[in-house]
C-alpha cells in the first residue's frame, strides 16, 4: 500500500479500514500479553508499574520519531492504551487469581 499512488478517496477509505483490521488484531495480541503477565506476576501490587509504564510510551515515541509520525500524538496514544492495558491485567488478576 502505497499511499502516494491514491487517487481517490475510497482508496484512502479502504487502507484505513484494512489499517484498523490488522490494528484490532494487534491490540487483541497485545491484551493477550496482559492476560500472560496477570498470571505470571505474584501479586497484585505488581501490576502498576511506573517506571515500565514510561519506557513503553518513551520506546513508542521514539518509534514515532523514527518513522516520522506524531510523537506527541502517540504519548496520548500510548498513554491511554498502557492505563487500559493495566485496568485490563488488573482486572484479569482479579478475576482469575482475586
């Protein structure tokens, strides 16, 4: 997909829609490595972790910056996913091992 050769809009339309496909697929891999870390870790308390929680939006930024996308757009991103990311761990621990 090359997005310098669209011509129309239904183009555009349909690599964003092929786009968030395979988005979907990876934010549901990503939550299956929350559900694999709510079983590993030995407590609760270990969930939260701050200092992990700032490498992963700075690794992603620097990704962004690297292929020349919108850091400060995704640290939003970013920061929201890994909050979710750890509500859903929260709550898989909670409910499996709770």
């Amino acid at each position: 997909m090359n997005t310098d050769d669209y011509t129309s809009m239904a183009q555009v339309r349909a690599g964003v829609d092929a786009l968030d496909r395979q988005l979907v697929a990876l934010l549901a891999e990503r939550f299956a490595h929350m559900r694999a870390a709510a079983r590993i870790k030995p407590d609760r308390n270990a969930v939260r972790d701050e200092a992990r929680k700032a490498q992963v939006i700075a690794n992603a930024c620097a990704e962004a910056d690297r292929l020349g996308a919108p850091a400060d757009i995704i640290a939003e991103l970013w920061e929201q996913l890994v909050e979710a990311s750890i509500a859903y761990e929260m709550a898989t621990f909670d409910r499996t091992r709770g």
